[in-house]
C-alpha cells in the first residue's frame, strides 16, 4: 500500500460564481465596437453559452423562430492552441434566448456573407488563446 493514499487531502474550495446583472449586461453591450460584438455579449450572457461554444456555433444550429441554439461543439485552449471539440459536459444541448436577444441575433444573421452552415461569430485563424486570459 503506498503512504500517500493513506492521506486524505482537503477539498479544493469552489469559488463562487459571479454573475452580471441585466444593467451590467447592457452596459458591457453597449460598450462593444460593432453591431455583432454587441450580439455575442447577449448570446453568452442569456444564452448561457461557454466562450468556446458561442465559438463554435454555426447559423444552421440557430433556430430564431424557436428562440433556441444547438450546442454540439465548442473551441477549448489546449498548449495555447484552439481546438474544436465536443462541448464540456460532451452532450448535446440546447440553449434558449430571450425575445430581445434572439431579435438582436437574427439582424446579426441577416447581417453576415456567409452559408447556412456558416459561423455565428468570425474568429481569425490559427489564433493564439491564453487560458489565463479568458479567466478573467
């Protein structure tokens, strides 16, 4: 038997989650440079999506009529790197959007050149992430 399984070690504390209120939302909204950032904010605000799956979403997997979105997939940050992959809890999932922000998101929809199939939001390619940045 090795000594080591003979130490139970504390559990690590959860930090408390932190939220923005809807005042705090609009402001952060409002503060964007463009149209589409101002969409994004949100999407991931009152969609509840993780950065890395707001992402990966894809225009086919907005339903607008529906005021919902299909999470199939998700960027993480692996060795600085992005890499596309199943969403954290591995399942798909569906997220829903209030009325005012799904009416935001269509515009933006109708908005961007690109295919049905097409990215919601255009990130550059072979782009660096640092995981400490997105932390914060």
């Amino acid at each position: 038997m090795e000594p080591n399984n003979l130490v139970e070690l504390p559990r690590l504390r959860q930090p408390d989650q932190r939220y923005l209120s809807a005042e705090q939302v609009a402001r952060l909204a409002d503060a964007m440079s463009n149209a589409g950032k101002r969409t994004l904010v949100f999407v991931l605000a009152y969609g509840g999506l993780r950065w890395g799956e707001m992402a990966a979403l894809h225009r086919g997997r907005v339903d607008v009529l529906r005021r919902q979105m299909g999470i199939k997939e998700a960027f993480t940050g692996i060795s600085g790197r992005l890499s596309l992959g199943s969403p954290k809890t591995h399942g798909v999932r569906v997220a829903h959007l209030p009325p005012f922000a799904t009416e935001t998101l269509g515009v933006h929809l109708r908005s961007i050149q690109n295919n049905d199939d097409g990215p919601v939001a255009h990130l550059r390619h072979n782009m660096h992430v640092s995981d400490e940045s997105r932390r914060r």
